[in-house]
C-alpha cells in the first residue's frame, strides 16, 4: 500500500497515522511554464516523488499534494496557473489543522517551486506552530543539495536547467524531451542572487516583472541554465542525496 492518505480508507488512515509517528509530509509545488522541453507539473512532480521515497523508508503520511503555486512572473506563457501568496497560506493551514484533529502534529513542507515558495510557506510554519502548536519543517531542495550541485557539475539554479531537468529525467523520463531543451546560460550576479551555492547569497527574491519575463521568454522559451548538460545518472545523486537527508529530517522527527 502507497503513502498517500488520500489513497486509503478511514481506517486504513487511523492505521497509518500510528505508524507514521505523527508525521505528515506535505508536497508543494506549481503549475507554471518549464520552457520546451519540460512539463508544466515540474515542480509538484519534483516534491511528490521526494516524499514517495522517503516516505516508503519511514511509514510518514504524504499528503494530497497542492499542485498550484505563486507564479506571476511565468503567466507570459500558455498553461501557467498563479495563486495569491495569502491564499496558500490560508490553504496550507487549513490542511495542517485539520490534520492535527486527527493526530498527526509534526509536518514537513517540501518546496518544489524553488525560492518563490519559501517566504509563504515560512508564514504557514510559522502561523500553524503558534496557533496549533504543531512543529513544522520546511524541506527546500535547492538548499538540501547545495553541498553536491557542484560536484556533479551543475551551474546556478534557475529554471528548468541542468538541475530540475536532471531529476525529472531520472524520475519521470517519459515527461521530458530533452532534445527540445533551449540552453540560456546563466550570468554571474554580484548581488541579489538566490543561488545556495553561492557563497553571497542574499535571498532578497523578488519575481520578474512581467516586461522582464516577457523578453526572456521570447529569447530562451522559458529556460534559464543549460539544461543540455543533464543526465538521468546525475539526477539519480542527486536524488538519492535528497532522500538520504529528508529521510534524516523524518526520522529525527519521529524520535
Ligand atoms: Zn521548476
């Protein structure tokens, strides 16, 4: 049987919930453009596939994932869908604290939509560990693999560069056509870079305006970083890396 409360009945759930040691992992992802050759489920796919994994290692509950996400500065493209940052949290809260009625008061976020998710779901944890008196985590990918990025040869995060595209040709190779991808390299940024691999990093991120994003998606499609230096086998490091410390946050959690 899956991980995922919304596959099991009531009492399968009560089961679960046992098992889980109070632990209930939530995907977060969006639904937004990632340029030609990547689907626009990118980023949920990239946090509910992080959570099937270690969850089958632990017994924690993965919660029914939110698929939509802020995304204003890609609503230049067709099929992008952007929710206000008030109403994730809102939503987001309202799951936790249901949630909590039945057991479960230890929560992990895991943030598949890079640095736009972060601020909103710092909010959530924030608001949900006041009033409900629950402890969240929040899972961020970007920063949980900045000590191997380099090693495996990745330039700076961006969008659907070497990185996301890596992870979804090992985990979802049939969603990618890779020889769709448009390289659009990344240039070096003194300051205001929200890279984790860079040792000046500000995290002072704020979306592209849609003028911005307009231009560079009529240059590069959608893309930023050089997607065709990705590989199924570093995708797989990558994500047995990810796993082996989300595994590590889950456990710790659980005690
Ligand atoms: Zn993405």
């Amino acid at each position: 049987m899956s991980n995922w409360l919304h596959e099991k009945s009531w009492q399968e759930a009560e089961k679960a919930i046992k098992d889980s040691k109070g632990v209930a992992i939530i995907p977060v992802g969006s639904i937004e453009q990632h340029g030609y050759h990547m689907p626009l489920g990118t980023d949920s796919y990239v946090a509910l596939t992080l959570a099937e994994d270690a969850a089958k290692e632990t017994n924690a509950i993965i919660v029914p994932p939110l698929w939509f996400g802020w995304s204003p500065h890609h609503m230049v493209l067709p099929g992008t869908i952007t929710i206000r940052p008030q109403v994730l949290v809102d939503y987001l809260y309202d799951v936790i604290s249901s949630l909590k009625e039945h057991g479960l008061d230890k929560f992990i976020l895991i943030n598949g939509h890079r640095i736009v998710n972060i601020t909103w779901m710092q909010l959530t944890a924030e608001q949900a560990q006041r009033e409900l008196g629950v402890t969240v985590k929040i899972f961020d990918p970007a920063y949980m693999s900045k000590d191997i990025v380099n090693v495996l040869g990745f330039g700076p995060v961006g969008h659907s560069e070497e990185i996301e595209t890596s992870h979804m040709m090992y985990r979802y190779p049939d969603m990618v056509h890779l020889e769709l991808a448009k390289d659009n390299p990344i240039k070096p940024k003194e300051l205001y870079s929200v890279d984790p691999t860079y040792a000046n990093d500000t995290l002072c991120y704020v979306p592209s305006t849609y003028e911005d994003a307009k231009k560079h998606a009529v240059e590069s499609g959608g893309t930023t970083g050089e997607p065709s230096k990705s590989s199924s086998e570093k995708g797989k490091v990558y994500h047995d890396h990810l796993i082996s410390n989300l595994v590590k946050v889950i456990k710790n959690l659980q005690g």
